[in-house]
C-alpha cells in the first residue's frame, strides 16, 4: 500500500497545514492607512495637528526628543509654505497635505515651543551636532486568521515626497538612547523598506511587501493586528557629512495615494478571504469518511 496516498495520512496532512498557517497568521484585510493632513474625508485646515500622523522621536542637534516636547506629538499641516507656492515641493492634493514636526517656525531664523504654521526646523547636514531627524509614524490594522507573523503575501503602495531624505520601516522598534548618522541606531538594527534622497519633488510609488514579485522585494515584516509605519526624515539641508551651520531649514513630509488598488492580500487589490480554512477541512472530512467507507462491511448476499 503506498501509504502517501492513505486518506488518514492526507486528512493529517491538510489539518496539518492548517494549523501551519494558523500560527504564521493570514491577512484577509487591510484597514487604517492615512494620508498626511487628512482625515474623516476632509483635508485639515493649516496649522492643525494631524490625529493619524505623530512625529514620535526626534534627534535635534544631538539632543534626543520623545513624547509630548518641542519637536515630537502630533504633527501639525504646513499652513504656507513658500516652497510649495513655488511649486518647489511636490504639490498637496485634493486628499494630501504636507505636514511637519513640532516646532517648526515661519522663517529660516525663528525660535518657538511650539509650530507657528511654518516648515522650517534645525538641521544641516547628515551627521555631527547640527544634523536633525523626525521619525513619522502611523499606524494601521491588518485583520485575519491566526497571530504574529503574517504568512500570506501582502503589498501596501505609497507614494512619498520628503524634504530632505527619508527612509520607511515597517514595525520597528524605535531606539531613543542612541544617536549616530545612521539610521539603524535610531530604529534597533532593523532595516528600511525604501529610501529616497532629496526626496522634495519625489512622486514615484513606493511598495512596503513581505514577499518578492517583478515589481517589488520582500522588506516588511507584517504582522496580524495592529502595524506601523515609521518614516525617518533626515533635515540636511543638502549637506552631506557635517557642519558648523545651524540655520533653520524647510523640512516636511507628504505621503498619499497609500494602499487603494495598491493594496494587495495574495496578488488582489480587494482583500480576500482565507478560504484556505474551509478547503482544509473539508479535505479532511473528505479523508475519514473516505476511510470510514472502506472499512465498512462489505453487505452479505441472501
């Protein structure tokens, strides 16, 4: 008897691999990905605090900030900023709006606790005392079957502009002890999905996935339940290394078009769900009453 083919080894099998990706966890829907500046269907009025987007760590010429302080809480919409007049920065949209960290200021000069409606922060250059990064963060939930890890594939699009450079990690942790020029000090030693430099006028998509195709890699590590987006915006000012300068700088960030038709469970932009459980149990059924069948008597004849 081959016993590969035994329908007891079978139905162990498919339950088998049904708990398998139970433990792994799989995503059958994708909810609470955000636009920066907008929230409930209406763009935020200049100069409010965003409710989905927090700046939740900043390291400000060597100083570390974290909390409620002057460059961390709740970003706040970038009420007017000449760059975007100008069309220097990519421009907001029906949906989207730049926004900034805590403290930013009206002028290249000016000093405040608190954000004026400006754009401009400390930073200048990419390293040493005068250099300055805000760590964005946003959250969102990924529902399905199991915990932990998810196991199915899954891809989330954004498109970004930053100013100046950024760099997007999914589920770090983000490190506030430490300071260096490189961004693995500031977020543990994970690694970051995607990075753009001098990333203003940056209107290219973006992809966060946990699995490779033709148009993307594997860099997010999703997991079933709550997720985070974190994005290090480094202020440099255009400089590269240090420097002794410590004027203010035009700093921000704009992130739309996240998820949508770019929002893939298993390949589809419309989340799907697991039907992997009932086809499992199902083989199952089939197994027993399969051997149930053929251990039954056979009829005797009159």
């Amino acid at each position: 008897m081959n016993w590969l083919r035994h329908p007891i080894f079978l139905a162990i099998l498919a339950l088998s691999l049904g708990m398998a990706r139970l433990a792994a966890g799989t995503a059958t829907d994708i909810s609470g990905l955000q636009y920066t500046g907008y929230d409930n269907g209406v763009l935020l009025p200049g100069n409010s605090t965003d409710p989905e987007w927090a700046v939740t760590y900043a390291n400000v010429e060597g100083v570390n900030y974290h909390g409620n302080s002057q460059y961390t809480g709740a970003a706040y919409v970038v009420d007017d900023s000449p760059y975007i007049s100008a069309e220097d920065y990519v421009q907001n949209t029906g949906y989207s709006e730049w926004i900034t960290a805590p403290g930013a200021t009206t002028t290249n000069s000016g000093t405040t606790t608190s954000n004026s409606g400006g754009n401009y922060l400390p930073g200048n250059g990419t390293s040493g005392t005068n250099s300055a990064e805000f760590i964005y963060t946003m959250t969102f939930s990924i529902t399905g079957t199991g915990s932990g890890t998810v196991g199915n594939q899954v891809a989330i699009s954004l498109t970004i502009a930053a100013d100046d450079d950024y760099a997007i990690y999914v589920n770090g942790a983000t490190n506030t002890n430490t300071h260096s020029s490189t961004y693995g000090d500031l977020l543990s030693t994970d690694t970051s999905s995607v990075t753009g430099s001098n990333a203003w006028t940056n209107s290219s998509m973006a992809w966060l996935a946990n699995y490779n195709s033709s148009s993307f890699s594997s860099d997010a590590g999703f997991v079933i339940g709550t997720n985070t987006i974190s994005i290090v915006v480094t202020n440099s000012n255009e400089i590269s290394g240090s420097t002794t300068q410590t004027i203010s700088d035009p700093s921000g960030l704009l992130v739309y078009e996240v998820g949508g038709e770019g929002m893939l469970v298993n390949g589809s932009p419309v989340p799907e769900v697991g039907a992997w459980l009932p086809v499992a149990g199902a083989l199952g059924l089939v197994g027993i009453l399969t051997w149930q069948r053929r251990r039954r008597p056979a009829p005797v004849s009159a």
